[in-house]
C-alpha cells in the first residue's frame, strides 16, 4: 500500500463542530439559507431569474457539457481495458471486497439512478418515441412504428454509459486515492496528483464546498421528480382529489407532504449508518425492482420488449460516437433551432444532473468498493447498470409504447405528466382492482428508494464536511441538514415547481463540472503511476 499523507484536513477538536471542519461544515449552510431566503421571499420572481440563467449557461456551456462527458466516458473505459490499470485493487492488494456482488449492485443502483428509472422507465421512451432528434430532421416519423428503434436510441445515451462515467470518475479516483494511498475520503482528495498539498488549504475546502452544493442541488431534482410520482402513485390508489391539479399534476400540497415524509424516515436510516439502514434498504430496493421488471415480463408486450432490448443495444453503441460529441447550436433555421431546444431539455438537463449528482454518488460508490479492481469497478458500476436501466426501459417502456401503438391508450400516455405516466401504463394493463394493487408496489419501491438517495446524501455531506472521517456522526448534524434540504426543496418547488429545481441544478453543476475534468486527468496520472 502506497502512503501519502499530504492532505491534512483540519477538524474541531470540541464544540458543536467536534470532528468537522468548520469552514466546509458552515459556508455551505450560510449559502443554501441565502438561497432558500431569496427564493422564498419573491418565488415568482426568483424562479423566472433561475429560469433565465439556465437558458444562458445551456446556450454559452452546453458544447462543455457534451464534450467533458465524453471525456469522462472515454476515460473510464479506458482505464477498464488497459491491462495495467484495470487490475488496480481499489484498496490494499489481495484486500477483500466488503459486501457482496448482490448488496454491492444494490447499493449502487439505488443511490445512482433508482429513482429515475421509476420516473423514466416510461416517460423516457415515450417521450422520444413522440420526437427526438431524428424526428426534428425527418429521418422518422413521431408516434409511429418506424420511430421506436430511434427512442430507444436516444434513451439509453441518458440512461448508459455516460451517466455511470460521470460517478465512475469521482469513484475510480476516491476509492484508489483513499483506500490505495490512504488519503481522506473527500472530494479534494481528487485532485491531490495534481495540485499536492495545497489541496489542504482554501483550495481544497472550495473543492469540498462546491462538491456539497452540487450534492444538495443534485439530490434535490431527484427528489423533487421522486415525490411528485409519488403524489400521483398515492392519487392513483386513493383519488383524492386534492393530490392532484385540474390538469392531473401534483399539487405543492401533496409534493411538501411526500417531501417531509421521504426527509424524516431519511434522517432516521442515516442515523442507523451504512451496515444497517442503507444496506437492507437497498436490498429491499433491487427484490421490489426485479419483482416489478418480472410483472411488466410476464404481462407486458413481452415479444415487443424483447426486439427493442436487442435492436437497443446494437443501435446505442453504434451511434454513441456520434450522439456523445455532437453539439447543435444554429439557431437560424427552423430544425438548428428545435434541435438546439430539443439538446438543451434533454442532453445537456441530463448532463448536468449527472456532474451535480457526482460528488454524492461517486463518493458513496468509492465508499462500498473498497476491494474492487477497476475493472470490476467499470463492469460493476457502469456496464452492469447500463444493463439493467436497458431491461427497464425495454420491459416497462415497451409495454407503453405498444399500447400507444395499438390504440389502446389513444394518446393518454403520451399526454399525460411525466409524474403520472407509469401509473396511466399500469391503469391500461390491468383490472382496476391489480392495477391498485402494483401501483402500491411501485409507490413503496419509489419511497424506499427516494429515502436511500437522501440518506445516503445526508451521510455523503457530512462526510465531506468532516474531513473525509467516515464515523457515525451527531444526530443533530444529520437531523440539520435534513431539514436545509427539505426547505431548499420546498421553496424551489414554490418557486416554479420542477422548472425551477431543473434550472437550479443546471447552474448549480456547472462549477464542479470543472473539477470533475480535473479529477478525470488526476485520476489517469496515478493510475498510470501506480506501483503494486
């Protein structure tokens, strides 16, 4: 094991603060209060400048976006199939890994992208089964037949690969960083190869406080798209009325309500730590997952589903190359325009909550794959979940598109909100009486993942906040940060609803997208320093 200890985080040794470093712990809080105060003063306004500062930074960033994901996706593939640093042990050689492939897979789909895959599995293919790209330009045709190959092409980008490289850069390097070389399990810790012991200083703790915004940012889009399904999961086997608008969104009553549930059983699994709470959430989690896929397998448009899994796979990496560094940005025709548009709602909305989702994900990924090569680590945490995000696409997705197809659904798919289009597939396939009853299935998977997305990144925060100490720490501390986030969540969505949290994070990832290129080129020189 290589030692190098040129990071030294300096902690509190007593007071509230005991274990933390007090700059990292506090300047976070201090800033998203400003932001909860500002926006909760003047919603309105405060959601229409939101809105307009995520329109410049797609229409000035959006090429950085596209380019440095394919950076980091080439990067970690790269790192995989070299023979040299694909049998680099993330930790002491020979070390043993701590959970196994089941709990580990687990674990990482939960806190990676469970949640999305309940919200998405449907509305993704939908979505671009009605217009995409190839669409805009003529290539096929919206709603129909010859469109399905291509919506599944378009879906998987945001749910492949790439995604899982942008957690597999902070992870790759935290896990090899902390458990090879034995530096704190911070985000700084990144970028030690480059910049050396100054990563102990005002530098590092800037590091750590962007990589906690962009956590706080991050999560909190996920859990705002996580509550209001699960408003309309809760509508669908109640219909209550007050749950949902006239036009069958959400009300913010219902959406505060899911929040405040999801944020306290959060803080109190945060509290019971990573071997108790999380651990069997997350097994929970993958039974109830494979459970749901099964039903949609066996009762679905199976035939259908199976030819667009196969069909996926094949059109995806043919076209990754291509759909991965092309950026749109002529906006003086009609199709450079709707292509621009169409790039900035999907690619770059979706790259930016990957990058912002990062440092929570990367960092937890690190923490359980202590013991795994980076190979295992890229097959594990990138190819196997690209995978499985494919089979809930094809099963579930699939089952939609087929009853659009046919007919049957006559368009109440397609229209409906992206909250509710699940539930409208479920209400389509079955009986009343089972269609509540799987409807209840999926709103318990959805909270118990929402509850491991957030208390994992309640943990995440505290363990950047104290100097990478990987420690239970104080309840109030949990309890804290659960209530900044539940009010940061809240006002966003007074603000402007998912609108305003969508623009919030597509600012808000923009700096750590920075740091992330840094990691990447860090993480690649001491890989390819490394000595067994």
């Amino acid at each position: 094991m290589e030692s190098n200890q040129s990071v030294s985080i300096q902690t509190e040794e007593k007071g509230f603060y005991q274990g933390f470093n007090i700059t990292v712990a506090t300047i976070p809080k201090v800033l998203i209060i400003a932001l909860i105060l500002w926006v909760g003063l003047s919603p309105e306004r405060a959601g229409e400048q939101l809105l307009a500062l995520q329109l410049w930074s797609t229409s000035s960033f959006g090429g950085w976006y596209v380019y440095v994901t394919a950076f980091f996706t080439l990067a970690c593939l790269g790192l995989a199939i070299w023979p040299r640093t694909g049998k680099v042990v993330l930790g002491v050689p020979g070390e043993a890994p701590e959970f196994s492939m089941f709990t580990w897979l687990s674990m990482m789909f939960g806190a990676g992208i469970g949640v999305g895959m309940l919200t998405y599995s449907t509305a993704e293919p939908i979505f671009h089964f009605a217009s995409n790209p190839d669409t805009i330009q003529g290539l096929s045709t919206g709603l129909d037949a010859d469109n399905v190959r291509n919506a599944y092409k378009w879906a998987l980008l945001h749910y492949g690969l790439t995604p899982w490289a942008c957690y597999g850069v902070v992870g790759i390097s935290l896990g090899y960083l902390c458990y090879s070389r034995g530096l704190p399990l911070t985000i700084r810790t990144g970028l030690q190869p480059l910049f050396g012991s100054s990563m102990s200083g005002a530098l590092g703790h800037l590091v750590d406080i962007a990589a906690i915004l962009a956590t706080l940012i991050g999560l909190g889009v996920t859990i705002g798209y996580g509550v209001s399904q699960f408003a309309s999961g809760m509508f669908n086997i109640s219909g209550m009325q007050w749950i949902v608008d006239e036009a069958g969104k959400p009300t913010l009553a219902a959406q505060v309500t899911g929040l405040v549930i999801i944020v306290g059983a959060s803080c109190l699994s945060a509290l019971s730590g990573l071997q108790r709470g999380i651990k069997w959430l997350s097994n929970i989690n993958m039974g109830l997952s494979m459970f749901l896929v099964l039903f949609f397998i066996l009762f679905g448009a199976t035939a259908f589903a199976v030819k667009s899994f196969g069909y996926a796979i094949w059109d995806y990496l043919i076209a990754l190359p291509s759909m991965s560094t092309t950026v749109w940005n002529n906006p003086d025709t009609e199709v450079g325009a709707a292509l621009q548009s169409w790039q900035g709602a999907w690619n770059i909305f979706y790259w930016a909550w990957w990058i912002a989702f990062a440092p929570f994900v990367g960092l937890f990924l690190a923490r359980v794959s202590r013991g795994r090569t980076v190979r295992e680590y890229v097959l594990g945490a990138m190819i196997i979940p690209s995978l499985i995000c494919l089979t809930w696409f094809a099963f579930v997705g699939a089952t939609a598109i087929d009853l659009e197809l046919s007919g049957v659904a006559q368009g109440a798919i397609v229209g409906a909100d992206i909250s509710s289009q699940l539930f409208k597939t479920i209400n389509l396939m079955l009986s009343p009486e089972l269609a509540i009853a799987l409807s209840v299935v999926v709103v318990t998977l959805l909270l118990t993942f929402l509850v491991t997305s957030a208390d994992s990144g309640i943990l995440i925060i505290n363990t950047l906040a104290s100097g990478g100490s990987q420690t239970q720490k104080q309840a109030a501390h949990v309890i804290i940060w659960g209530v900044i986030f539940a009010l940061l969540v809240g006002v966003l969505l007074a603000a402007g609803g998912m609108d305003a949290l969508r623009s919030a994070m597509i600012v808000g990832a923009l700096p750590f997208s920075l740091v992330m290129a840094l990691m990447t080129i860090s993480m690649i020189k001491a890989l390819l320093s490394h000595r067994d």
